[in-house]
C-alpha cells in the first residue's frame, strides 16, 4: 500500500457572490511542485475575469494518460523494447451519466510511440498497450471508459 496526497488550496478574493468569485486555486504535490488549478472555462460565468489554471476535468485525463504511459514504459523496456517518444493527445467527454450525474464517460487515448532498434510488431504493440490498460492503476480506480488507440510513431 502506498499513500498519495495533493493539498488543493482556495482563498476568497473579494466578494462571495457566484458571478464574480475567483475559481483559481493552487494544487501542490509537495517538493516544490505547485500546479494553478481553475473551473473549466464554461463553468466561470463571463463576469469573472479570466485565469489561466488546470481543471479538474484536464487533470483527470492526465492523469489516465500519465497512469496508462508509465505502465507502458516499464512493459516495453521489461520486454527489451527501446522507446525514444511517447506523446498522448488524449481527451475525454463529459456528459450525463446512466444515473443522470455529470461524469467523464469516456476517456479516448490515442499514444503514438516511435521506437529505436528492434520495434515490436503491431501486434506486440497493441498487446503492451492492452497489458499497460490492465496494470494502470488510474484506470483501475475508475467507471469511465478508458479507449486506447496507440500508434508507431
């Protein structure tokens, strides 16, 4: 067992009034790593001024995609595979659930990978992308729908 923790900080700046208060907020992962955190730019009325930040929504994607990859890199490297690039364009849906609560549904991968020396085949591939699905605990942790569509880089 391992414990995991983020300390997700907000501060009143002004009025308490919803078309006008801050949604801006700072997630710290500790060791000096501090992310600006924000709502979803079409959850802030247009009264509140604008802020740049990551949303819980962008960080919940991240978070399959990075979960998904780091278990990629080790099924490739334990397999002799040498990956020189992994980039995900990943995204995901938000949308009433089967209960009629808002959730991410879905969530698409889609990892191109490029490879030096010996590559796997397409099979090999899609199977170490399969195996990394499996492992990933993120995806584990969730009832949203994980796609992965990988590709050679």
């Amino acid at each position: 067992m391992s414990e995991h923790t983020a300390r997700v900080e907000w501060n009143l700046r002004g009025a308490f009034e919803y078309k006008t208060y801050s949604r801006t907020h700072s997630m710290d992962f500790g060791n000096g790593i501090l992310v600006p955190g924000n709502a979803a730019a079409g959850n802030i009325p247009p009264s509140v001024p604008a802020a740049h930040g990551v949303d819980p929504e962008q960080a919940f994607v991240a978070s399959l995609s990075a979960c998904h990859m780091l278990w990629f890199l080790h099924l490739a490297s334990r397999a002799k595979y040498t990956v020189t690039r992994y980039v995900d364009e990943a995204s995901g849906v938000l949308e009433k659930g089967p209960q009629g609560k808002w959730m991410m549904t879905r969530v698409t991968l889609r990892p191109a990978v490029a490879f030096s020396g010996a590559a796997p085949t397409a099979e090999e591939h899609e199977q170490l992308h399969h195996k990394a699905h499996e492992e990933c605990y993120v995806a584990n942790s969730v009832r949203t729908e994980v796609i992965c569509l990988p590709a050679v880089a």
